[in-house]
C-alpha cells in the first residue's frame, strides 16, 4: 500500500490545515483522491482526532470515508518540525512528527490497517528509523515490510 510517490519527507507547514491543504493537494493530482479528499479529512480529523503520543514522537493516522478515495494507499509524511494534532483518546495537544494518511476503499481493511499500524507504534527501532532514514527506497523497504 505503500508507495515512492506518496513518500514526502522533511516538508514544514505552518500548522495542520496548510499540512492537510498540501497533501490533498498532491494526493489528487497523483488520482488517489477526490476532489471532497481535503473538506472530509479536515472535517472528520476535528471530530475525530487522530494524534498518537508514542515513546519516542508523536503520530498521526489521518483517514477519511473510502467515497473520496479513488487509488489505495498510504501517503507517509516525516516533517521536518512537528505540526500539532489532537490525541485520539484525549484531546490532548501532540507533536506530530509522523503521518500515515489512510487510503482505503473498503471500510473493512481500515481497520485491519489501523490495527498493523498501531502495533508498531510500540516498536521504538522502527520509529526511530522512520525519523532517521534519509533515503526514500530504505524508508519505503522498512514500510512495506510492515
């Protein structure tokens, strides 16, 4: 599900909209969302935050109903300084300096994807390598092997 063209690494936004408005942005003119993409992630992330507090950064897992995706996927986002997010469970204010935007058609695979990804949220290494890793390909290996 992942994807060297939906790698963006070391890019910095203001806050989270100008971080959302731009890979929306880049996700539709690549075809893997529609054009309603930027209004439903922005408005479902206020209701529903996305934001992870993990041991070593936090993380975001932005998603959205499959009617605006056209091509599955997962677009990673490493930032260069963090953009604040909400936690999930909290509401708390987190750093994010990790993203996963879920790209999923079918409503029973978000969960499936989900649950993978939150299972390496406790893996310290792998964390660490996404954080460190400068080279799209060794980033893009360490992600599909997930």
């Amino acid at each position: 599900m992942f994807s060297k063209e939906i790698v963006y690494l070391d890019d910095t936004f203001q806050n989270q909209e100008q971080l959302f408005e731009a890979i929306a942005k880049d996700l539709y003119e690549k075809g893997y969302v529609e054009v309603t993409y930027l209004k439903a992630i922005s408005d479902r992330e206020k209701t529903y935050p996305t934001g992870i507090n993990t041991l070593v950064t936090g993380i975001a897992i932005p998603h959205t109903d499959s009617i605006h995706i056209k091509k599955q996927g997962i677009a990673f986002v490493r930032l260069a300084k963090p953009v604040m997010f909400k936690e999930m469970v909290t509401n708390n204010p987190v750093q994010v300096h990790l993203l996963f935007f879920l790209l999923v058609k079918e409503k029973h695979q978000q969960v499936e994807v989900l649950s993978k990804l939150m299972a390496l949220f406790s893996n310290e290494d792998f964390i660490n390598k996404l954080l460190s890793e400068n080279k799209k390909e060794n980033l893009l290996k360490a992600l599909t092997e997930i």
